[in-house]
C-alpha cells in the first residue's frame, strides 16, 4: 500500500503542446502528483488545433499531447443552489416575481427528503465537473421546514464528489433569520455540522442591522467566511450592501465577504453607484453576478422600456472591486434553464454586460478561475509551478473561442488526477 501511495505521488504528467491563458505560443506542462512541477514554453513552434488528446503511458510517465488547446485552472463555480435545482417537473406553473418563486419553492421544499436533495445536487455536480468545474460554492438552505437536512445531505455530497471537485458549503438561511422562528439556533449547528461559510440575505428579515449582527458574529465566532444574498431588486434605496460593506471592516473581514445580485446598485445613478462601487472595493467585498436568474427575474413589472437588472458589471470592475459570475440556479423557479456549463454564464453576462471583446473574453476567463478563487481565499491559482493541478484542456485556440463555442473539456485534473472521459449523473 504505501509503494502504491508513494508511487501515485510521484506520478508525472506532461501536457505538451497546449495554450495558457494570457499568454502567446505553446507551452509543456508538467505535473508530479498532485501539483505542477514546471510549465516550459515551446520556442519556433506553430501547432494547429486538433480537438483530439493523444495519450502515451510509459509506467510511471503520462505523456498527453494537447494538439494546441487551451488549459486553464480548473473552472470555479461561486454561487450555486444545488438541492433547489433540476424541479422543473415539479413546478405547478412558471413563477411570475422573485416573490412567487421564493413562495413556490418553500411550498417544494415541504417534499424534499435526503435522498432527492442528494440525487438531484450529485447530477448538478457531476454537470459542472463535466464542464471543467473543479471547485464550487453551494449555498445550502437551512430554516424550520428543512431543518439540518439539506447541510446533511450537502455534505455527503461533498464527501462523495471530492475526488473531481472541492465542495464549499454556505449555510444559507434564505427564509431570514427572524422571519423564520429557529433559524438561528439552526444556523448555529449548521455550522457546527462543518459549514465552510456563514450565509445572509438583505431581503427576508424586517430589521437588516440585526440580521447583520447576527450573521457577522457567527461568522467571527467560527473564523468563517461570509457570503450573502443582498440586494435582489431594481430599487436604488436598496442598499444593504453598504451596510455589509460597513460590517466588513468593523469586523476586520476584509476579502472574506462575497455578495451575490446586488442589482439594486444596477438601479442608481452613475455617480451614486460610483460612490457606492469605492466603498465596496474598500472593503474587498467580492460581487457576484448572478445573470441568468437576474435577467429573468427582475423588469418584469416594468412594462415599457424594461430595466436589464444587472449590477453594473463594468463600473464595479473600473472602480478595483473584484466582480465575479455564478450559475446560481439551475431549472428551478428562480431560473428555469441551465446545463450546468459555466461558459454558458459567461456567455450570457459577455452580451448583456457589453464585454465583446478579445480582452474582454480574458477577462471573463480570469474570473471564472484566478480570481474567483479569491472568494474562496485561494490567492495563487494559476498554472503554475508549485500550484495544486487542478485544470481544464479546452479544445479551443483562445479565450475568446472559448466564449464563443463553449465546448466540454478533453480533460480535467483535480488535485493532478485526470477525469476522463468526464462522468455525468447517468453513469452512477
Ligand atoms: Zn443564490
């Protein structure tokens, strides 16, 4: 056993022959074990495009020839509900207001059992992984009607899916905290249980200070990370975002707080939004927009010239705050459409963001990866040496193709074992 142990450890892969993001020419990677020993570039070579992977095993040597795609760090999904997904079949209508679908779901949730939450977060998982997610956020919901059971049932999933993907569970009260009578003593053995982070929302309780107070003190109290749902409407005297902001740097957690939405700030005027983006960045506050389920749930009172509903993406990214996008929901009420692949998002925010461009699909890349990382206080992911190799080899010559063709990856590595050919749901 521990020949094979060691033996596993050593294991060196060479992925010759592929792109890196940000960068021109071809380059080698190459990994030992769980981690990136050394990437070399490939001086005079032009190597066209194949979407094939050759494989060479030499015993302890894996030699896989990338014909010229693209590898990037493995995909990071930071906002995503995976026990209220995949519910379409058991909606009695489409919801018309983000009301209706918060209504609606309670009124599902009533019918959850562990083993559905866990069947229907496994095929979201695996969903994800297929498309080159390595690491993702999940925010769990904990109130009266579910109890611990979803944090339960999250965390089998994370046991059972850790060997493609690092599962980070946010205990998330999305029915308040005071809104819900025993809420909070179930926020606190939720994360006794092993919650990663500590979940709020600006929009369920009556009193948002105390909520606040509540959330950040727990938060403290169990050195987690904070990661709230804040400010999901087109009114501009939603703000509970500085609020948050302001709670950061009294409690000193500065780069360790994530809010999701935040499309009120979308609502303001320029130079308010302005004023408002400074302090966020301030308070290294992460924003993550949520596109897929703001599109469609906000606007839909107005009737003529109808908002968009986003936060505004490229203001907060010109004033320093690290701005990020996630998938959210996944065939629900709150979104009915989804297939789990995060370019898809990308995609989505690239055309209704106005991010058109070469740099702008770097961009779009770089937060899906280096910089949504940062969410999860990962500081130094990138390829290369010494990183943990968790990466994705896209069959594509560029970021910006892959943005446009959105393909499944040849193959991912997590923590340096590569996942191919990528399982789906059906094939467990
Ligand atoms: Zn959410």
């Amino acid at each position: 056993m521990i020949m094979n142990d060691r033996s596993e450890h050593n294991k060196v892969q060479i992925i010759y022959n592929c792109r890196l993001p940000e960068q021109t020419g071809f380059f080698d990677v190459t990994l030992r074990g769980e981690h990136i020993e050394q990437v070399s570039s490939r001086v005079g070579e032009d190597i066209a495009l194949e979407s094939v992977l050759e494989e060479d095993l030499i015993s302890n040597e894996r030699k896989i020839d990338a014909r010229g795609g693209l590898l990037i760090p493995g995909l990071i999904e930071p906002h995503i509900h995976m026990e209220k997904a995949m519910l379409l079949h058991r909606m009695p209508k489409e919801a018309a207001s983000l009301q209706e679908a918060i209504a609606m779901t309670v009124k599902l949730k009533e019918g959850f059992t562990k083993q559905d939450m866990i069947a229907r977060s496994l095929d979201v998982a695996y969903r994800i992984n297929s498309y080159g997610v390595t690491t993702a956020r999940c925010h769990v919901e904990v109130d009266p009607v579910l109890g611990l059971s979803a944090i339960e049932s999250l965390l089998e999933v994370k046991d059972r899916v850790s060997d493609r993907m690092d599962l980070n569970i946010v205990a998330f009260p999305q029915e308040g905290i005071y809104a819900a009578p025993g809420t909070a003593e179930l926020m606190k053995e939720a994360v006794k249980l092993g919650a990663d982070a500590v979940g709020g929302i600006t929009y369920m309780d009556p009193d948002l200070d105390e909520h606040l107070s509540f959330v950040f003190r727990l938060a403290a109290e169990y050195d987690l990370p904070l990661d709230f749902h804040a400010d999901f409407s087109l009114d501009p005297c939603d703000r509970g975002i500085m609020q948050i902001a302001r709670r950061t740097k009294e409690f000193g957690y500065e780069g360790r707080v994530a809010a999701g939405h935040v499309t009120s700030l979308g609502a303001m005027p320029r130079e308010e939004a302005v004023l408002c983006a400074q302090q966020i960045a301030e308070s290294g506050v992460h924003i993550i927009t949520l596109p897929a389920t703001d599109l469609y749930m906000n606007g839909r009172q107005d009737t003529d010239n109808v908002r968009r509903g986003l936060t505004p993406v490229r203001l907060l990214l010109e004033q320093g705050v690290n701005v990020l996008y996630g998938a959210n929901n996944i065939r629900n009420a709150f979104t009915p459409f989804g297939t789990g692949n995060v370019m898809d998002i990308a995609w989505l925010l690239a055309h209704t963001a106005y991010m058109g461009s070469e740099n702008d699909a770097k961009l779009l890349v770089k937060m899906g990866t280096t910089l949504a990382a940062q969410v999860l206080g990962m500081f130094n992911y990138r390829i290369s040496a010494g990183q943990t190799a968790d990466l994705a080899l896209f069959p594509v010559a560029s970021e910006r193709e892959l943005l446009i063709e959105r393909p499944k990856p040849l193959a991912v590595w997590k923590n340096g074992k590569m996942l191919r050919p990528i399982k789906t749901a059906e094939d467990y």
